[in-house]
C-alpha cells in the first residue's frame, strides 16, 4: 500500500497524469474508498483471480482507458499501448522502439 499511497503523492504533486496501480483484489475496497475520499477518477480491471489493475489520476486519462475498453493490456492493439505508455509517462523514445516492434511482428 506504501507504492499506492506513492502514486497518490505523484498524481496530486503533477509528477504524473495518469497511473497503473496492480495489487490484491482483497485491497480493492481500501483502494477505492481512498481514491473515492481523494476525489480521484478511476478503473478498475481483473486481472486475475487474485489481482486488479486500477487505472487512477486524471478524469481526461481515465476516461480515454474507458473508451480503449480493454480487460486486459496484452488486447491492447499496438496503437493503443502506444497510447497507454505514453499517457503512463514512459520514454517516448522506447515507446516509439516498441511500437515499431509490435507493428512488424
């Protein structure tokens, strides 16, 4: 919960617009009601039977992870990921390497 708490200060800070935060489903509530309580948009997905991704921060964010309307990131086409890594804050430059990778394979 340390990491989760984290990515709060991050996101209220403007380090970051949106997150992707992976825990237990049995955390879900606790998570919830504190993003609820932050007055912080959110999803939720299953990953599996004992985990969640929660995708937090920005409404804007937020609803675009909505509308893409993916369980599951490995459904993600390569435009998508791109899109996601980007909005994730990752390297552009090694968004734009894996994405060239996924368009050729």
């Amino acid at each position: 919960m340390q990491v989760f708490c984290h990515h709060i200060y991050e996101y209220k800070k403007g380090v970051r617009n949106l997150i992707l935060h992976t825990l237990e489903k049995s955390k879900m509530d606790i998570v919830e009601s504190r993003l609820s309580r932050e007055n912080i948009d959110y999803v939720i997905y299953s990953v599996d039977d004992k985990k969640i991704n929660i995708f937090f921060g920005a409404d804007e964010c937020v609803e675009v992870i909505k509308k893409i309307n993916k369980k599951s990131l490995v459904d993600y086409s390569p435009e998508e990921d791109f899109i996601l890594g980007i909005m994730l804050g990752y390297d552009r430059k090694k968004q734009c390497e894996r994405y060239l990778k996924m368009k050729v394979g």
